[in-house]
C-alpha cells in the first residue's frame, strides 16, 4: 500500500508493498471488513496504527493473521498484537520517514 522508496543510509526494508494491483484491492477490502466487524476503536498518530479489538477470540485470531500476511507483504511495517490487561490492540508502525505510507494506509481503511 506505499510507494517505493529507500532512505539514503539505511538498510532497512524499503517503504514498498509488494501485492500486485488485484491482491491489493483484495487486502484493502479485507482491511475494511476487519475494522468494521472486529475493532472497537482506531488510534493513529504519525507513526503508529492503533486498533483496538472487540473482545473476542475470532478478532483476536483475525488480527494475527492479517497482521502477519501485512508484514509478508510491507516488511517495513513492525506489526505487534498487544495484550493489555484491558484490551487488546492491533499494532502497526513504520519507521521514520515512512508517515505518508501509514497515511496512505489510513486512509485506505477509511474510504
């Protein structure tokens, strides 16, 4: 879901997506039915995607799966599930210079 770019002097994965046209619009659906069926509220700042889930194990499960296959795809996004003793959240974060990639993917989820 982002263009490709490098940061000069850094080795760290680009800031690229690596799902052709169709899985794309695949994974952006995906994304869409996920949020509005299995979190309970969205968190975002530059860097970081908060998404808290619902309080079941079928988002749990849901959340770790589609974290996973986004970081097969996007291996510049760091991707956590965190267990609170309150909640449970969905993490995704870039690197510096990577804010208009989680933008763009914000914004994906939103539209």
């Amino acid at each position: 879901m982002a263009t490709k770019e490098t940061r000069p002097g850094h080795d760290e994965a680009p800031i690229a997506c690596s799902l052709d046209a169709g899985s794309l619009s695949e994974r952006v659906d995906e994304w869409r039915r996920f949020v509005a069926t299995s979190v309970a509220d969205v968190e975002t700042d530059a860097t970081t995607l908060r998404l808290t889930l619902d309080d079941s194990d079928a988002a749990l499960t849901a959340a770790a799966s589609l974290g996973a296959r986004e970081k097969a795809c996007c291996p510049f996004f760091d991707v956590a599930v965190e267990l609170e003793p309150t909640r449970r959240v969905l993490r995704l974060s870039v690197p510096d210079g990577a804010e208009e990639a989680l933008a763009g993917f914000v914004r994906a989820l939103r539209s």
